[in-house]
DNA sequence: CCAAAAGTGTTGCAATTACACCCATGC
DNA sequence: GCATGGGTGTAATTGCAACACTTTTGG
C-alpha cells in the first residue's frame, strides 16, 4: 500500500528515476465472451479511470518502457505490441492530474516534475485474456475489464487515445498473425470470427469467413473438435506458423 | 551567422525554451524531374548530413512544433503534415551530438541539455517543390533536395526515420488527397503516374492508372494541353475539389 | 424431431490486370 | 516518315460478396 510519503517522495524525486515530460500510455485489448475488452485502471478514492500508463526510465527505451508497463499489469512477458501513435497537446494534463492526486491527500507542490508538460506515445496490445491477470498500481484500487463498447468515461485525453487505438487495430487487422495474441492456442472458428467482428465493429459472413481463413492459411484445422457444446461441435483450429500471404 | 557563443548560450539555456529530451523530425518529400526527394540539412565543416528537426516549446503542440520547423526550412505555411512513429531508443544520438558541436568549436559540457536522452517524434511532409526555398538554420551551411534513392548517409538514426516514413507514406498513398500536397496545381497524367511510381517504388500500367485517376475522380481534366514537350502534348489536370471514394 | 449452430459449395459482380491500337509532335 | 510519348478500349482474371443446403448436437 502506499502511503502518502510515497505520492510525495514521487513528486520530489521521481525525475531522478524517469525521464520528465514523457510517459507510455497502453491500450490493452483482450477479447472474452465475444467481446473486445480494455484493461483499465480506477484510481484510488474516485470515480475516475485510466488507461494503464507509466513514465520512462532513464535507460530504457520506449518500446521497453510500453513492455514493464504491461507486464506489471498483466503479469505477460511476451504479447503483441505497437506503437500507433504520439499524443502531443499542451492541455491533456494539467487540470486533471491536480484532482487525482488531491483524491490521495496530497497536495501537488507547484513546481512538481508530474504536473508539467507530458507527451504520451500511445500503444497498444493484445493479450490472451485467459492468461492476464489483472493487477493494479500502487495508485489504483481496481483493474478491470470494460467491454470497449460500454465502458467508463476515462480521465485525460484517454478516451481519444483508446479510440485511436482501436481505428490502428482495425487498419491493420488483415495483416495476419495479429489475432494470434488475441486467442489461446487453440480456438474454433467462430471464435476467430467473432474477434475480427468485435475488431471491425460490423459482422462477416460466416461462410465467406471460413474459405478465407482456410484458404490463406491463416489457420490451421485440428483433427480435434470441441465437445460440450449445446449443438454441433466445431472444429479445434490453431494459427498457422507460415503462411502464404 | 551563430557566434560560438550563440551555441554556448543554446547549450546553458536552451531549456527555458524548449522541452528537455523531447524533438520532431520531419521527413519532407518534394517531387521533381520524377524523382521523389527529400530535404536534408549539411551541418556547417562537416560532411555530416541531418534530417530537419527541432525541439518543442513549452507552450506548443507537437504539430505545431512540427509546423514551425516546416516553416522556417520551406517558407511554407499550409502543407500536408502527418505524425507517423516515435523514435525512443537509447542510444540514438549521444555519439553523434558532441562530434556535431565539435565541428562548430564547441566543447559540450558534460551535463548539457541536448546531450541527454531525446525521445525525437518523426513527421512527415509533403511539399509543392516550386514553392519551396529552402533555408538552413544556424548549424547547417547546406539546406538542399536530394533524391531519396541517392540521398547521403544520414547522422544518428535518420535514415532509419526516413526509411520508416517512406512505408508509412506508401501505406497510405491510395487514400487520395496526398499526392495534391507535391505536386502544382496543374500537371499531366504521366506526371502524376511517375509521382505514384516514385512513392510506391514501381511501375505501374499508363492505361489502367489513368482509368483509375478518372473513374475514382481523383483528378479533372482541364481543357488546355501542355505544349512544348518534344511529343503529343499531354492534357493537363488538376485534383478534384470532392471525390466519389 | 426440431431448433440452433457448424460445415461446405456455387454463382455473380466488381475491381484489377494484361494487352493492342491510334494520335500527335519534333527531328 | 519515324521514333517517341500520349490517349483510349477490351478481354481475362481474380477476389469478394451473396446465397442455400446438409450435418450434428442437446433438449
């Protein structure tokens, strides 16, 4: 838990750890249940959520800053990640930072390094939602979940960062191994199906799907199929290691 | 002409100005005699060539930042901008920055600003090449077009910045509106088919490029030829104010 | 036995590709 | 008049979209 000298003692000497002026923020994107989800953040004592972010150490690049971000909230090592975009504004902090930090008790001095201009390359990620387990910061009670469709307003300029994030996710869907990082190993087809409809935000035909998956070897079929189901069971699949386009 | 001292009082107080650890790099891309080029600077007794950037001000956008450097090495003010990948390795310029002052016969102190860690934000610029006066700033002597198959080898990461932002201006070339930015406002059909071969680095089919150009509306056909080429005078167009796609 | 989900094949349209001929101009 | 580049049309192919029937499973 951390205490109030540890917010202060952030304020004071956290530009000797982190280079100022500059933070990651991640979009993590997992898919359970049909939907696409993000893992957000609620900070402590308030109504107000984040996307998961950090600052960037002194020697660490950016790329590496984005992976301890979402390695400490996810508990993943490796998982697919990109860089889509860098937010720039000069007002996307100053208001709000004041108020999440007064919700800890701590009043922000005004000289403190966090309060000043931030530029955030933004990236996202995605996860295989059975193996994250969610964790949150030492400034954060809760680290959920949201289907991206109904979830919270968030803080900041993150709601523009997580809807630009999606729009660089759906350009570069067809480009192939991208969904493997969304889905365990093995998964069937409509399964596949419904992440690039939760993806595109529009839905496919099911037949059309399928040839196009098979065809482009995309995936593979297993000689397996699940059972327990309530109807027919449907083919295992796992993605394909090479494939032709 | 910047004095030593000019460079000294940049160093010691430079980052009252601008915002430590942080710049833009902008790709500039003009065309020309059917080459795609980019805009590089020489920095002064070197033979060391750079990519136009600068640092950000404490009360300004990255675009915006991105805009001033365009400005003060173009003279223009309204051209096609795109902000296209951040560049946060760690290593990519404390090497090459202290030769760079060391040609200007300045010895860096070791704690300066600039020689610390910069995360540089990469922009791309497309550009009308007869409008464009080149113009160095105070460290280079040389400010010059260079085609971008022959372009000299470029200090820290720039040819990596480069390179990425030509894919980036590929992936996105059929979108339409772009090619507007490099070329005048009147030109022929065989000029904007080389302008596409140049960015997308092939030939394409004369016929089937022309067909496309005027099934899709992307240009209209002027009722005026040019005259005075060694052949048929080729019509001239421009782009189309709307367009169906 | 039937509702609901999964698997498969065919057909048509639209967009792209490949390709051949005519026209204008300067030398 | 001929070489060179500019303008136009047509056939073949490919990729995608629309669509109907059969199979499996649990209740």
């Amino acid at each position: 838990m951390p205490t109030k000298h540890d917010v202060e003692r952030f304020f004071s000497r956290g530009h000797r750890q982190y280079v100022p002026h500059l933070s990651v923020d991640c979009v993590i994107f997992g898919f359970h249940d049909g939907d696409l989800k993000l893992l957000l953040l609620k900070w402590k004592n308030s109504d107000i959520w984040v996307l998961p972010g950090g600052y960037v150490r002194w020697r660490e690049s950016l790329d590496a800053a984005a992976h301890r971000v979402l390695r400490e909230r996810t508990g993943l090592r490796r998982l697919y990640l990109k860089q889509f975009h860098a937010f720039g504004g000069m007002d996307r902090r100053e208001g709000d930072i004041r108020r999440l930090f007064a919700t800890l008790g701590v009043t922000a001095p005004r000289t403190a390094w966090p309060l000043e201009r931030v530029v955030s390359i933004g990236y996202y990620a995605l996860v295989d939602f059975s193996k994250v387990r969610p964790k949150g910061d030492y400034l954060s009670d809760r680290c959920e979940w949201c289907p991206i469709e109904v979830r919270p307003r968030l803080a900041f300029d993150h709601d523009v960062i997580a809807t630009t994030a999606l729009d660089s996710l759906r350009e570069s869907l067809d480009a192939g191994t991208l969904e493997a990082s969304l889905l365990p190993a093995r998964f069937t087809m409509p399964e596949l199906q419904r992440l690039h409809e939760a993806i595109l935000g529009r839905s496919l035909d099911r037949r059309n799907f399928q040839k196009r998956m098979l065809e482009r070897r995309v995936v593979e079929r297993l000689s397996l199929r699940r059972a327990g189901g309530a109807h027919r069971s449907p083919f295992l699949y796992r993605f394909a290691a090479s494939r032709s386009r």
